[in-house]
C-alpha cells in the first residue's frame, strides 16, 4: 500500500493529481479534513515513546498509514513560496519518527504545484527540494523530487486538468517515475 498525502488546505489540484495516480488499495489522506494539533517541543517523544506523539489528535491516522506504507507520495501547493503549513505541521509532528527510525529507509515522493509556470516556479521548487533533501538526512527516508507543476493562474483556471494539454500523458508519467 502506499499514502497519498494531500498537503493542500483545499480539494483542488493537488487532491485531484494524487487520486488520479493512486491505485485502488492505496490511502489517500487530505490534511484539509484532519485536526493537527501544532507541535508543543515537549520532547516526550524523544524520551518516552517509540512511535506516536503524546498529543491524541488525527495524526495518529497519519502515523499509522506511513508506518503500513511502501511508499508516501506527497503533494502540496505552493503557499508564500514554500509548502502549506498545515503540512509543515505534519512534517515537525514527524520528530517521533525521526527519533526512533521509523522512517528508515522509507521512500518519500513530491510533488509540488504552483500557480505560475514550471519554469517561473524553478526557484521555489528548489528551495523547497533543499528543505526534503535537509531532513531526509536526519529522518533517514530515501527522497525524491518528482515533478513541480503548474495549475495555472488561480483567478482564471484553478484546474491543473485544464493546465496541461495532455493530462492523462502527465498522469501516466508521474506514476511512471514513482514506480521506478
């Protein structure tokens, strides 16, 4: 089985790309829909737990479904130059992971979509790409940057579908890299 994480605090583009890549026994989980409590420092997890947070919150979902996963597939927008922040939440509640192995040898992909072109969203992208790279190290998950897209300008389009010419060619290409 492999997760799907929707960074996005909307149903839009980044739920649409990541459903229509997942296979049927794959989980999809949408951050929009989930209640995560903001990470307190309190090192509990450090000192007194394997795997969860202290906190009982719908990260306990998450946690469950990176740990039966092959693979975790990652997808947010890009929000003032950088990935959302209720992901950035998800990923600072990861520090249980991070102490204890648990994300050893794990393969995380991205994907990252901005509203203006791939190329006018070059250096976001790399500079969000350096931030995975940076704590994969600690982490120990295998990265991979899969692909920074364009979903169009968000007054006029918001539709990634309707961004691409051939979205099903798109589709096909990103399964393809994440099964390699």
């Amino acid at each position: 089985m492999n997760l799907y994480i929707n960074g996005s605090n909307r149903k839009k583009n980044c739920y649409r790309i990541l459903n229509d890549i997942k296979e049927k026994d794959d989980k999809l989980i949408s951050l929009s829909d989930k209640k995560i409590n903001f990470c307190r420092g309190c090192c509990s997890c450090i000192e007194e737990l394997d795997t969860y947070c202290i906190m009982k919150d719908d990260m306990q979902e998450i946690y469950k479904g990176i740990i039966d996963s092959d693979k975790i597939i990652i997808a947010s927008p890009v929000y003032m130059n950088h990935i959302t922040g209720i992901l950035k939440n998800v990923i600072d509640r990861l520090n249980p992971f991070s102490n204890h192995g648990n994300l050893k040898g794990k393969k995380i992909y991205f994907i990252l979509i901005g509203q203006m072109s791939e190329e006018d969203n070059e250096e976001i992208a790399d500079l969000v790409n350096k931030f995975f790279e940076s704590i994969s190290e600690f982490m120990e998950f295998e990265y991979h940057f899969v692909k920074c897209l364009s979903s169009g300008d968000i007054e006029t389009i918001d539709d990634i579908t309707s961004t691409y010419e051939d979205y099903d060619a798109l589709v096909k290409e990103i399964k393809d890299e994440i099964n390699k």
